[in-house]
C-alpha cells in the first residue's frame, strides 16, 4: 500500500513539474476546450487593442478640417470610434453569456460555449477592424475626410445595409 501512495505521489508530482502552471485537464474535456478558447480571446483580445490604436491614428489623420488658418482632427467622429469600442468591449461578453446559457448543456459546458462565442466575437472584430483600416488606406488623401466614412461604417454592421 505504501509503494501505491508513493507512486501516486510521483505521478502527481511529475505531472506539476511538466504543467507547473495549468491543471492537467483531458483532452476535449470543458474545461481544456474552455482554456483553449481563453486563451484564443486573450490572444486576439490583445492584437484588437493594437488595431484600434491604429485606427484611432488613422481617423485623426483622415479627419483633420481646416478651422480658419489652423487643421484639427474630427474630435466628435474620434469620440465617437472610441466610445464604440467602449460600449462593444463591455457588450460581447454579454451576448456570449446569453448564447451559453442557450446551449442547453450542464456542468462546465455552458461557460466553455460563452468562451467560445467571445473568443469567435474578438477574433470577427479583430478582422473587421483590418477590413476599415485597409479601407482607409487606400483613400487617397484629398478625399480622406469624406470617403472615410463609407469605411467606418463598417464597424456598425446592425445599422448599415438593408433595413425599413
């Protein structure tokens, strides 16, 4: 009985030192999905902040109006990008929320669905801000502050297109 304690001890113990940080979970199981779509939304979560950072530098750009002899930057259109940003960043995890309480699963399921619509959420907007900013790039310059709203646009899917 004493050998079977201790190798279960050495098991345990090798197995921290491979995992030091991260609990061993099996494959396909909730919870090693869930950290896998955690890690995904951190991933892009971060590569999203970048490009709104971009973005805001090329708005500025794009936007600057002569007032008299001086030029200054859209400040009502760059609140407006940053204030979106604000509100969808507190909005996704939400709506995932919803969509893992309607998956109609038990036990870990329902947050692994919630992390795998934000981790799909995060990475959809990490790509539509590419889609705007590639879209602002290739205005050429005397048309920036005009044609620059047909590419902002797209950062408000809900409200743009076929609708009353």
């Amino acid at each position: 009985m004493s050998r079977f304690v201790l190798f279960v001890f050495a098991m345990l113990w090798m197995m921290s030192a491979a995992y030091p940080d991260e609990p061993v979970w099996p494959e396909g199981s909730a919870m090693a999905v869930g950290r896998h779509m955690q890690q995904s939304r951190d991933y892009f979560l971060k590569k999203l902040e970048s490009r709104q950072a971009q973005l805001m530098k090329a708005v500025e750009a794009a936007s600057m109006q002569k007032f008299g002899d001086k030029e200054a930057p859209d400040r009502r259109l760059l609140n407006a990008v940053a204030d979106l940003h604000t509100a969808w960043l507190a909005y996704y995890p939400k709506e995932c929320e919803l969509i893992g309480s309607l998956s109609g699963t038990g036990g870990n399921w329902p947050s692994t669905h919630a992390l795998r619509c934000e981790a799909n959420l995060v990475y959809r907007r990490y790509l539509r801000l590419g889609h705007v900013l590639h879209c602002i790039d290739r205005i050429p310059a005397k048309d920036s502050a005009w044609e620059m709203n047909r590419c902002l646009y797209q950062l408000s899917p809900m409200t743009y297109g076929k609708g009353l």
